[in-house]
C-alpha cells in the first residue's frame, strides 16, 4: 500500500513539474515564435500587397479591438508619410483547414491592394494554386465585396480548386468587415 502511494505521490509531482516545464517554456517562446511569424509569414504577404511603400508596417502595427471582443493586427501602408492602405489578416474555411489571407485596402478609395496568401494546407499543385499570381493578380483595384464567377462577381476560380478559392474569398470577406468596422479608428491611429 505504502508503495501504490509513493507511486502516485512520484506520478504526481512529474505531472505537475512536466506542466510547469511546458507552459514556462510556451510562455518564454511566444514572443520569438510572434517574431518569426511576422518576419517570415505576414512580412512576405504584406510586401506582396503593399509593393510600393516606404515604411516597415510590421513595425508600425497596432492592435484593434472587435466588438465581438477579438483582437485583430492591422499592418499600416504609408508612402511619402502618408497613409495609403492598411493590410489585415483574415482566415477562411478551404479544404485542407484554414486559410489565411492577408488582405490589403486602399484607405482612400476603400478598394482592395490586392491579396497574400499567408498560411494553408491545400494539395499541392490544385489548392496552393490560390498562392499564385494567377489568382491573387485579380484583386487589385477591385472593390472589397468580391466575389467569385460562380457567385455573380469578376473573380476567376481556380480549376479544380473551388474549394480553397471560396475559402480565400470568404478570408477576404471577413477581412472587409473587420476593415469597415475599424475605418474610423485606423484613420485616426495613423494621421
């Protein structure tokens, strides 16, 4: 009996400091895991949406708060000092989970910059065609309620990849809303 305690009294305390290890550990990492995520993911997809600009928007970004509660990272475009877009990460159901598009607007015609693809899990060579030129070529200038072909809009889907094109689209439509909401906010965050 003595040993089935000292069992559980052992069990228990390498539970207990195994926890403490791994949230220590999930709690030191995250500022460099938030670095490597903007520097290598968000970074490349801003610069594909915001070509032109003279600023860093990783730098210079700030944190909004949603009425629904959540926080949402806006990423300012500025050229010559100006604001001229802002960019905004959105994510939408596709076939492989999510997929998450960070989504340029232009602030003083509230049309699209154009789009980046930041993460998915698409099969490769169909669904990870919504990375390609082809598709994210189309947005710029357009207005920011887009919508597929197959919907009534412009946007040409990608053959064999519906899926993962109306999960792009859904991503860009959620960003527009979050954009609508916070237009008055992010014009004063950034004179």
């Amino acid at each position: 009996m003595l040993a089935v305690i000292r069992m559980v009294v052992v069990l228990a305390a390498i539970c207990g400091l195994s926890g403490f290890a791994l949230s220590y550990l999930k709690i030191t990492t995250a500022p460099r895991i938030e670095e490597q995520v903007l520097t290598y993911v968000q970074g490349p997809a801003i610069l594909k949406v915001f070509p032109d600009i003279d600023n860093s928007p990783i730098a210079e970004r700030k944190k909004f708060d949603l009425p629904d509660g959540r926080k949402v990272t806006v990423f300012p475009g500025r050229k010559g000092g100006k604001l001229v877009g802002v960019a905004i990460e959105d994510f939408g159901k596709c076939f492989g989970g999510e997929v998450g598009v960070m989504v340029g607007f232009d602030v003083n015609r509230d049309a699209l910059t154009g789009i980046g693809i930041t993460t998915m899990k698409e099969t490769p060579g169909l669904g990870t065609r919504i990375a390609d030129a082809g598709f994210t070529g189309q947005f710029p200038g357009k207005p920011a309620d887009v919508k597929l072909k197959a919907q009534g809009g412009d946007i040409d889907a990608v053959s064999g990849a519906t899926i993962s094109s109306n999960g792009a689209i859904t991503a860009l439509g959620n960003a527009a809303r979050v954009y609508a909401a916070l237009k008055p906010e992010i014009v004063k965050a950034w004179p």
